[in-house]
C-alpha cells in the first residue's frame, strides 16, 4: 500500500516506494509549486493520467545524463554545423508543453493534461521551469522542458516536429548546462533514445546523494539565456 498525500502532508522516504510498479512512492496531495519543488528537491515526480489521482514516483535504478559524458552521433554533428535552425529558451513553454502532449504513434492518451501544464507553468513563471526549442523557417520545430534547482535539471519530456528539431534542442541544454556547471540531468525512465547520448542509469541511493547536494548549488532561476554556439 502506498500513503494518501492530504495537503500539508510530506512525502515519505523514497526508500518506501514500491517495487513493482518500479517506484510508485504516494498518492494524493496537490501540485501547487511548494509541492512540486518539494518533490524534485526529493528525485520525486508526479506523473499520471488525467481524471486519475496524483501519483508521485521515485524509480530505482535512475537514468541520468551527466553532462560531460554526451554522445553526438556523427550525422547530429553534421546537422548542427548546418546552422539551419535557431535554438531559443523560454520562449514558447507553454507551447513547448502542449506539444509534448500531442499523441504519438501507438500512444492513445497523454500524462500532459492540462492540470500538469497548468502546474508547470505556474513552475515556469516562478522561473523555476525552462523550455529549450528549435525554431526552423520560423517554426516551432521541437524542443523540450524541465525543472531546473540549484545545479541539477530534471527533464519531463521532448517533441519533434522535424527531424533532428528535439535533439538539437537537447544537445544545446546538455553543452549550456556543462558550462554553468550542472551535475546532473534527470531522465527518470531508461529509454534507448537517451541512452544513445550517453544518459545511463545509477542506482536510487546515487541519485539521492547527488541530489542532496545539487540542489543546495546557486542555481540561475528565472528566464534562462544560453551563451554559446552549438557545433564544436
């Protein structure tokens, strides 16, 4: 069994979390800042389908992509010395969510309802929340969004549009982040997607360690500017 979260509930220990579904730690509570930002401060996230209760989680093992292992492909590299696209920040967040929430081949429902892009983008004005996207002939071609405290980024999802428009974007996020000295990036799930950029799973108890320290950095809250060019 796992607790039901009243409002000024805390969470409790990660370690609790079940087994098998992989990481379900509670239920309830709402997803007011304060709560989400006590989550993640926590390796904890709330994911689950809309018209059901909040479901908070904390995986084990965790992927993680730290940014000085990134893998580009030889044919990304290629693209991005292109300069056929531009990358922004925080310009279209709320866009950037809807899109992520658009059905995807084989899926029939999204865990992006509007209650979560309500949520997080009350997260985003509070310049906690960051979207990076890729603009091609004026369009939003793809990108992704995330939580960002102290120097740790916890990514929530990405889209593309065009080809290669979601990976760029990540690659722009992963060399910025590397330069402001960020620890970690959270990917949550193992997919072989962000295995192939070197993301790779630790267990829970690294992660929490990590974590404990990270997000006690000097972070950069508020609208995000990145300050370099992507081909190296």
């Amino acid at each position: 069994m796992i607790p039901w979260l009243r409002p000024r509930d805390p969470f409790p220990p990660v370690e609790r979390a079940l087994e098998e579904p992989n990481g379900l730690l509670a239920a309830g509570g709402d997803l007011a800042p304060e709560r989400l930002v006590l989550a993640y401060r926590q390796g904890i996230f709330p994911w689950f389908n809309r018209g059901d209760p909040i479901l908070w989680w904390s995986p084990d093992p965790r992927m993680v992509l730290f940014p000085a292992e990134l893998k580009v492909s030889r044919s990304l590299r290629k693209r991005l010395k292109l300069h056929d696209y531009e990358v922004r920040t925080d310009h279209a967040f709320r866009e950037v969510m809807e899109a992520c929430a658009e059905p995807r081949r084989g899926q029939t429902g999204t865990w992006i309802h509007p209650a979560m892009v309500a949520a997080y983008s009350r997260l985003h004005q509070a310049g906690l929340a960051h979207s990076v996207e890729t603009w091609i002939g004026g369009r939003l071609a793809g990108g992704l969004y995330g939580v960002a405290l102290g120097r740790a980024f916890f990514g929530e999802s990405m889209f593309a549009r065009e080809t290669d428009a979601s990976k760029i974007a990540l690659v722009a996020l992963v060399r910025q982040l590397a330069r402001w000295r960020f620890g970690l990036i959270d990917c949550q799930m193992n997919t072989p997607h962000l295995a192939s950029f070197g993301a790779r799973e630790i267990s829970r108890a690294e992660f929490s360690l990590r974590l404990a320290e990270l997000v006690n950095c000097p972070g950069i809250v508020g609208r995000w500017k990145f300050d370099h060019d992507l081909p190296e």
